[in-house]
C-alpha cells in the first residue's frame, strides 16, 4: 500500500497576521487626533470665558465709582461739599483691581488718566455751577471710555451666548451710559433753574438731548435683561432679575414722564420750574437707587453664566479623556488578543509528526 507522503509544516502568513495590528496602531492615530483637538478647542474656549470673568470683577468696582462719581457731582453742581469718603472708597476699589487685573486687560493707562481727573476735581462747586458741570463731565467721559476698554478687553463685547451677551451690554454699557446722563439732566436742570429766562430756554435742546442720552440706554437695558431671561436656560435668572427690573423700568418711566423736554412758555414760570426740578430730582434719585440694586444682580448673574460654562468645559474634558483612555485600552486589549491569537499553535501544529 502507498503511504501519503506528508506535507511540511506550513509557513505562517506573516502579512495575515501582522496586519490586524497594523490596523489596531492605525486607530489609535485619529482617537488620538480627535482628544488632542477637542482638548485645544475647549481649552481655547475655556480661556476666553476665564478672560470675560476678569471683566466682570473689573465692572464690579466700576459701579460703585460710577454712582459715586454722579453723586459727587450733583453735590459740587449744587454748590455743596463734596464727600470724598465715598468717592475715595470707590476710588480705592478700582486701583487695587486695576492693579490685579490691568495687565491682563490693558487698563492701566486709562485709569491712570481717569484717576488724576478725579483727584483734580474740586470738593466744592466752582463759582460757575456750569464750569463744575463741564469738570465733571470731562471724568465721567473717561470713567465710561474706561468701562468700554473693560468690555473690548475681556471679550466680553464677543460673547457668543445670547444670555451672557445681553446682560454684558446692559451692564457694561448701557447702564453706565444712562446713569451718567440721569444725573447730567438732573444736574443741568438744576442749573438752568439759576438762569434768567432767556438762557433757561436756549438750554431747552441741550435738556432735550440729555434726556434721550438718559432714557434710550435705560430702555436699551430693559429690553435687553427682559431678552436674556427668554433665551437662557437658566431656572435662576429670571427669578432673580425681574424683580428689581421692574423697579427699575418704574422709576425709568418716572423720570421720563418728569424730565421730557418743556415748552419755553412753561419754563418762564419759575415756580412751575422749581416744581418740576424738585420732582425730577426725586425721580432721579430713585433712578440711581433702583441701578444701584440691580447692578449687582446683573453681575452676580453673568458671572454665574459664565461659571457654569467653565464648568460645563471641564467636564467635557474629563468625559473626553476617560473615553480616549477607554479607546485605548479596548484597542490594547484587542492587540493584545491578536498577538495571543498568533503565538497560540495550531491544530495542525499540534498534532504528532507520524500521526
């Protein structure tokens, strides 16, 4: 009988089993591509928001300064003693933040301009109450360019969120802008209420300009809160900021109602005069006391925003690399088991030589 004749062990095919781990390697590459790119993206992301809170902690001390620097100049404009304990104090505030912040954004020379126009300014009214009125409107010009540097720099300007974007442009700019000119109306009224009659009525369009620059932003902040509440997803912001809202949108309507602008016939009765500038002060003093409530409210609200931000980065982070370790681990293990696969012997190689 012919006996078989046996074949010879057969060479392994090396490119069969070198490729799976060619294609496991393969893998890792895009996992990898996909952490490192969400990681700049978010970190990039991250950085921004962190730069915004930095504005925000600026516009916290300028608040204060901006209600303290209107209250100092109804004081110098109506001829009284200017108290410099809260001016200072407020004074104080801003350069210890802008000593922490100012390199980061680019502040320093505009403070350093603004805070010797404060110190320049008198404690009590010039002899010309219109010559103290244009005084302090040279500082508060420069107090509201210097919250504009805040909002450029810290990028709040570019804020990509709807809820964050609104409250940043109320707070930082059209809140300052209407409570600098509330108390230029209140104080240029009180000043033509000295005049004689002639003058009082060439001040009328002056009046009526300074009017529209009180009431327009204060509407523009009131439309724009009421907007940020819409579109957020926030369960606490709306909770927290309608309330002094519409305490601010009453005395808003109050002080427009009182401070449109008058009829020259009107003004020539001066006991009507003193009637409504005795009214329009009280309006306005109500005006800055209800800005003055809601100022930190806005601003504990966007920093909250931008937080929960920060926040929602981070643990995107985290999830995206826990999933890159795991994607790495599992192709590992499946190389591992490939490798094991390709060392294991076969059936074939198993079995005895003269079987």
């Amino acid at each position: 009988m012919t006996v078989p004749a046996q074949r010879g062990p057969r060479r392994p095919n090396r490119t069969g089993r070198i490729l799976p781990l060619v294609l496991v390697v393969a893998l890792l590459a895009p996992v990898a591509f996909l952490f490192v790119q969400q990681r700049r993206h978010s970190g990039e992301e991250r950085d921004l928001i962190v730069r915004e809170r930095l504005g925000v902690e600026y516009l916290r001390v300028l608040g204060p300064l901006t209600l303290a620097l209107v209250d100092a100049q109804s004081a110098a404009v109506a001829g009284r003693t200017v108290s410099r304990e809260s001016l200072g104090r407020a004074v104080e505030d801003v350069a210890a933040a802008d000593a922490r912040l100012g390199d980061d954004l680019r502040t320093h020379e505009r403070w350093t301009g603004l805070r010797a126009k404060l110190e320049a300014l008198p404690e009590k009214g010039l002899t010309d109450p219109q010559a103290t009125f244009a005084a302090y409107g040279e500082a508060t010009d420069l107090l509201l360019s210097l919250h504009r540097k805040v909002r450029e720099a810290s990028g709040l300007v570019r804020d990509r969120q709807a809820d964050s974007f609104y409250l940043q442009d109320a707070i930082s700019d059209e809140l300052p802008e209407s409570l600098v000119a509330t108390g230029r109306l209140g104080d240029l009224a009180a000043v033509a209420a000295e005049l004689p009659d002639a003058q009082r009525i060439a001040m009328v369009s002056q009046l009526g300009a300074l009017w529209t620059s009180a009431i327009s932003p204060a509407n523009d902040l009131i439309t724009n809160l009421r907007a940020a509440v819409d579109s957020t997803d926030s369960t606490k912001l709306g909770a927290n900021v309608l309330a002094p809202l519409d305490t601010y949108q009453r005395s808003i309507e109050r002080l427009g109602a009182l401070a449109a602008p008058t009829s020259s016939a009107r003004l020539q009765d001066e006991a009507a005069t003193a009637r409504a500038l005795t009214n329009l002060i009280a309006a306005r003093t109500a005006a800055q006391e209800a800005a003055r409530q809601l100022q930190p409210v806005i601003l504990d609200e966007l920093d909250a925003l931008l937080t929960d931000r920060i926040d929602q980065l981070d643990r995107d982070r985290r999830l995206a690399a826990g999933a890159t370790v795991l994607a790495v681990l599992l192709l590992g293990a499946l190389g591992a088991l490939i490798v094991a696969r390709r060392d294991r012997p076969t059936g074939r190689d198993r079995r005895p030589a003269g079987g």
